[in-house]
C-alpha cells in the first residue's frame, strides 16, 4: 500500500507506505524505483513483527534523505520500550545510498541506512499525516492524538498537534490544538518568511479566529510561525 510519492534529487523516484509480512501484519517502507521503467531498486522496511507500522507521508531533504511520518503499534525503533498507548506516531530519517538489510532474519530497523526514529507518543492514539522539511534544517510534522502531549493537555476527542524537530531527530517545539470534538492535522507545508501551515478536518469549532464549524467536518488552515507561535 502505496502512500506517499515524491523525485529524489538523485533523479530516482521513491515510495512510502505500508509493506505486508509473512505473519500478516505490515511495516512501514520507503524503496527507490527508476525513473526509466519503474523498476524497484531498493526496499527499507520499518517495524517489528508483532503488529503493524505504516508510513503515510514522506519528504526528502536537500541532501536526499528521507523523512517518513506514520503510525506504529510496535516498538517500531527497537529500544525495548513498547508502545504506550493503542498506536504511536512516529518520523523516520532513511538515507537512500545506504542498501538495506537483505537477511529476513534481521530486524529492519537496525539497518545502517535507518538513522534515526523518533517516536510521539501519548496514553492514547497518537498518529503522523504530514512531514515538511524546509532549508535551514529543520523538519515539520502533523498529525492527530486523543492523549497529552508534551504537557498539554487534550481538549477532548482528537486533537491536532504539530512538532519541529532538527535534521537529526530533536524536538525543538511540539503545539497541541484542539477542541471538546475531534481534529486531525493531515498535511503541513511551508511558505515564506519560515511560515508553516496545517491543514486538516474538525468537528468542532477551532476558533483561533472567528470561524466556527458548519457541519460535521469541516476543513481548516492554520499558520504557526517557526518558533511555534499559533497566528
């Protein structure tokens, strides 16, 4: 399952998502692919074997790694630590000239080419939609969770939350935006002057300015400044 595309600044096409296992579960994967005849190159899968993982947004950098923002209900970055709520959102950064591992055997995210995971987790259901990546080294991401986050407490159903996190996996800034019914962030990108913007969908009346909600879901666009500031 296929969910996230983008061109390499090596001229290969790469794909992110969610790849099926012998013991019916999934991990999350990004492969490379010709921009000749879409043949497969190489395969770098994510994820443990006990339950599923799944990328659902990809960016790449100037330098042509690979960020992939997703969901995990595994000890997807294989530190011991399980998941503590029903699933974990996580980022993955994957450099592409590394190959994978090829032994079956070998947990995938121990490769070389994987350089890090970092997992946002809450008590609850914590989930990835978005990633951006701008040219001063730093990475956005965007998502839902129906737990607290960071210190903030969840205004109830699922709220939004948004993160800056540096090339090399530190959280610089995490914001949690939400209302008594439930929101998700599902895309962020990046404009002029360091401006980030989320999209998405809520149910309730996200009032960071003077709309309220018209329907059972409605659309929203929020702007953040790079610092995290809410405008």
């Amino acid at each position: 399952d296929a969910t996230a595309v983008a061109v390499g600044h090596d001229g290969l096409i790469y794909t992110a998502g969610m790849t099926g296992t012998v013991d019916n579960n999934g991990d999350a994967y990004a492969a490379s692919n010709s921009s000749v005849d879409g043949s497969q190159l190489n395969l770098w899968r994510l994820g443990q074997a006990d339950d599923t993982d799944f990328a659902n947004a990809m960016a790449i950098d100037a330098d042509n790694k690979l960020y992939l923002a997703g969901r995990t209900e595994t000890d997807i970055d294989g530190d011991g630590t399980p998941r503590q709520g029903l699933s974990d959102a996580f980022l993955a950064k994957i450099d592409p000239s590394i190959e994978p591992e090829i032994d079956p055997e070998v947990d995938p995210s121990t490769t070389d080419a994987v350089q890090w995971i970092e997992v946002i987790a809450s008590s609850g259901e914590d989930e990835a939609f978005g990633v951006a990546v701008d040219d001063f080294g730093n990475l956005y991401v965007s998502g839902g969770t129906n737990g607290d986050l960071s210190g903030q407490a969840n205004a109830g159903g699922s709220d939004i939350f948004t993160a800056r996190l540096t090339l090399d996996g530190n959280r610089n800034w995490l914001d949690l935006l939400g209302t008594g019914a439930d929101e998700t962030g599902r895309e962020v990108f990046l404009g002029d002057r360091g401006m980030v913007f989320v999209t998405g969908a809520t149910k309730g009346d996200l009032d960071v300015g003077i709309n309220n909600s018209l329907g059972s879901d409605d659309a929203f666009l929020v702007r953040y400044t790079s610092a995290g500031v809410l405008e």
